[in-house]
C-alpha cells in the first residue's frame, strides 16, 4: 500500500509550505493523480485521514482529480489516449498499453503520470 507514503510526503510538503504562511486552517486539498500511477482513490482517501489526524490538515476534505493517460507516437504523429485492457477478476485495474494504438510503435507518456497538489483552501488566521 504505497497510497500511505504518497500521502505523507504530500502532506509534509503541504505543512512545511503552510510554516511559511499565517493559515489558521484548511477546508480542502485537491490532489492530481495521473492513472498510470495505478494509485487507489480509496486507499487515498484513507490514508490521508489517517496522515493528517493531529496537523492542521485534520478534518480537511481531500479531493482527487484523476489524470488520464494519454501518448505520443513520433512514427504516426498520433496523440491520444492508450488502449486499456480488462485486467480480468483478479483486479478492478485496466492495464493500459504502451504502444501506439495506431501504428504499434514506441510511444512517449505525455499525460497520466502525475501525482502533485493543485491547490489548497484555507482560513487565513486573524
């Protein structure tokens, strides 16, 4: 379960960030989760309750915008998303195909990697 070490860097780096302002509180952070990744929104969700109990993140709302993956092929000038296959009852994950879903050639992930935070709201302290 990775999700948990994701989230607490994000986390430090958001306090550590917050140090250097007079913040009072914080409603809400809005995460970007590229799906290659292949990080759980649930497991997220929970960890980030659990990492932030005790910090002036605790009772904040975490929203999770997901980033599609998407490639492009310098053979066929395509650029898009990738082709996903059923990952069967083994998983509730699709895995995605790198390669062109054009021409078959080799592709470069333009999109789908992320994992940052876009922005925060908070209560600015008296």
């Amino acid at each position: 379960m990775h999700e948990v070490s994701v989230i607490s860097g994000m986390v430090n780096a958001v306090i550590e960030e917050l140090k250097k302002h007079d913040v009072a509180s914080v409603t809400s952070v809005e995460i970007v989760i590229g799906d290659l990744t292949q990080l759980g929104e649930e497991q997220l969700s929970f960890a980030y309750e659990i990492v932030t109990r005790g910090t002036i993140l605790e009772g904040s709302v975490l929203s999770i915008e997901h980033e599609p993956i998407e490639v492009s092929c310098d053979g066929c000038g395509y650029k898009g998303p990738v082709t996903m296959l059923d990952a069967g009852d083994f998983s509730s994950h699709a895995i995605p195909v790198l390669s062109c879903p054009e021409c078959g050639g080799h592709v470069k992930v333009t999109s789908g990697q992320s994992c940052c935070v876009r922005s925060l709201e908070i209560e600015e302290a008296d």
